[in-house]
C-alpha cells in the first residue's frame, strides 16, 4: 500500500505541468495586419471560425460593400459579401458551392469556399473607399483615417500558443466596453 501512495502523489503533481507543457504547444493561428514592409501592425490569437468584416465604398457604384471573413485551418475563407447592386465589376453570379440571397438591403453572395493564406487590402481615404474592419471583440476601426492610401497585408500565422500574442497598436484598436453590439455602419 505505501508503494502506491508515492506514485499517485507523483502522477497528480507531473499532471498539471504536462497540461501546461502540452497547451503552451497546441498550435494556435493567429489575425495579422502587416504594412508593406512586413512589420506587424496588430496580431491577435483568433478561435477557430473566428470573424472579421471589411468593409468599403465602391469606387464607381459609390455604395457599400461588405466583405465577411472566417479565420479557418490556417487560412482566410471567404465567408459572405453583401452588395447594394450588381454593376461596375461587383458580383452577380452565385457562387460555385455557395449561395446567392436576395434581402431588401442587400444582395448576399454566401460561401464559394475561396480560402488564402492572406491577400491585400488596399486602403482608401476620405473620398475614396472609407475603409473599416471589424473584428470581435475590438469593435470596429477607420482603417482609412490611419493607413490612407496603403496596402495592408491580412495574413493568418500559425503557431504554438507559447509564441502567440496579441499585438496592438493604440491607433489602430483602442480598448473597448465589454457590452458593445458592432456593426460596420452605424
């Protein structure tokens, strides 16, 4: 009996640093915005399915235009866009395994299991594009009134939560309430 006392002693000790060890390893993906010379501008941790809305005004429909994101796998999927009207090079076909759906304010065009390892957003300013990016739970920022006239990189890194981070800048994300409802416009 005394020889079993050490052993379960030693077992519920080692369990808790092998539930560390083993969670500072799982692999995490994580959110990133890059500037055009790769330095990170905001990098966060995201759950899997996580979303991300960008939103725009069309350069020549001068109408709204919101793109929605799922963080998934590694990669960037594109989840919906929603569109005022179907002219000047916006969508107008469904999807291929997707769907197309007709409400009174919008024009959806859901799924089509695009999916990238990251793309480019090319930033407008107060006349043209009126970028945004909403990302839960930071709320919504004015992409074009910080990065006006600029590329940014949205990538997906992968990685072991030891190394993940979240990475803020103040101008770009400011510490928000708990209890926000978001939406792109307001």
């Amino acid at each position: 009996m005394c020889k079993r006392i050490p052993v379960a002693v030693l077992f519920f000790l080692l369990l808790p640093a092998a539930f560390f060890i083993t969670a500072m390893g799982w692999r995490v993906d994580s959110l990133e915005l890059l500037d055009d010379s790769q330095r990170v501008l905001f990098s966060v941790p995201v759950a899997l399915g996580q979303r991300f809305t960008t939103t725009y005004i069309h350069s020549v429909e001068l109408t709204p235009v919101e793109d929605e994101y799922i963080v998934l796998g590694g990669k960037i999927w594109t989840w919906q866009e929603r569109v005022k009207s179907s002219n000047a090079g916006m969508p107008c076909f469904k999807p291929d395994n997707g769907c197309y759906i007709n409400t009174k304010d919008w024009l959806i065009f859901q799924g089509g299991r695009q999916s990238w390892d990251h793309y480019y957003l090319r930033v407008g300013n107060k006349t043209f594009g009126l970028n945004k990016m909403e990302l839960a739970p930071f709320g919504t920022t004015c992409l074009f009134k910080i990065f006006p006239g600029k590329r940014i990189t949205v990538t997906v890194k992968s990685g072991p939560m030891l190394f993940a981070e979240l990475y803020q800048t103040e101008v770009l994300y400011k510490p928000l309430p708990q209890q926000r409802i978001f939406s792109a416009y307001k």
